[in-house]
C-alpha cells in the first residue's frame, strides 16, 4: 500500500510534459519547478497589451517615425534553464536585433529577452510582481513594464546589479504621452490603451 505524501518530501519538480498535458484554457508555466496555471487574460488585459504591442511595433520594430532594431512576441512561451526548466509566458517581450538578427521558428524561445511587459490582472499581479520579477531579474532581462489597465498606469524597470529599480515614474492618465526605457526614444500615447 503506498504511503501518502508528507510534508517533508521534497515536491516534484514540474516538468514541460505538465505544461503541455494542462487544460487548453489556461496558461500553464513554470515558476520555480512548480506548474502554475492561471486564467486566460480577460478583454481589457488582452486589449491593452494588444494597444501597447502597436504602439511600439511601428517606431520600435518597423523603423516609421522611430529607430527600429526591436523585434516582438505576444504570449510566447520562453524557456530558461539556469535553475531547472522555468517555462514563461510574458503578455509581451521584445529582443533587439543585434542580439537576435532572426526570430526561432520554434513555439519556444530560448534566449532571455531584453524587455517584458506583464500585464497585470487580479489573478497574476501577485506572480508577476514577485516569482516572474525574480526570474526575469536571476536570467539578466535588463528591462521590465507592468501595464495596469485596472488602475491605468505603467510602470518602468530597469535592472541595475541584479535588482529591479524604477527607471521613469509611472504612467499618469493625465499625461498620456509616457516615455519609458528603454523606448525613451519615442514618446508612447497611451491616451486610448485604457479605453475597455
């Protein structure tokens, strides 16, 4: 007869076959050796990373009225493996082409981005602030944004010796033009990014 789990046994550690068995309609990561599943993003969370992917793929991406270099993904499972298998999926992350000339034909991406953006809803904002932020920092993505369509702000990181610190202060839906690093180069009018 097997004999229940105690609490002293140490957990197994999630494996990407758990993320490729969890339920269509949730988006299943890896945090720390644990699967983690959360809920797709409702509209407005959606919407607001759809807006602001826009806002930067034109000037940022495409070179029209900005300095391009940038290439972006939206919801891309990103594969890190310094501290076994973490699987994340950032609502958007964006590399500079002289680090990655030609985007993986593969579902997964392999190399730390330069910049994520995490939009924050009531069922991940405790994640992304704490586990994703710690892994992003612990893999030397050196920049960082939490979009906020509830409170309508925008937040910028830069990390600076391992660490997250401010680089702009937020957002303000009074200034809808908002500059942050490292897209200081074109201010971005967020006016109509909170409409839903």
């Amino acid at each position: 007869m097997a004999r229940p789990a105690s609490s002293s046994e140490p957990k197994k550690r999630a494996t990407y076959q758990d993320v490729i068995d969890a339920p269509e309609h949730l988006i299943a990561e890896i945090l720390g050796g644990e699967l983690v599943l959360t809920p797709t993003p409702a509209p407005p969370h959606q919407k607001a990373s759809l807006l602001l992917a826009r806002r930067l793929g034109g000037p940022f991406e495409d070179g029209v009225g900005g300095p391009g270099g940038w290439s972006f993904v939206h919801e891309t499972e990103i594969h890190f493996s310094t501290d076994g298998l973490e699987v994340l999926v950032p609502d958007l992350a964006g590399w500079r082409r002289e680090r990655v000339s030609e985007m993986p034909k593969t579902a997964a991406l392999h190399v730390a981005p330069d910049w994520v953006c995490e939009t924050l809803s009531p069922s991940t904002e405790k994640i992304d602030r704490t586990r994703k932020m710690a892994i992003y920092a612990r893999e030397g993505v050196s920049h960082l944004w939490l979009l906020d369509p509830k409170q309508r702000r925008l937040e910028a990181y830069r990390l600076k010796e391992g660490a997250w610190r401010a680089c702009e202060p937020p957002s303000d839906p009074a200034r809808p033009d908002f500059r942050g690093e490292p897209f200081g180069a074109v201010p971005l009018d967020l006016s109509n990014i909170w409409k839903w």
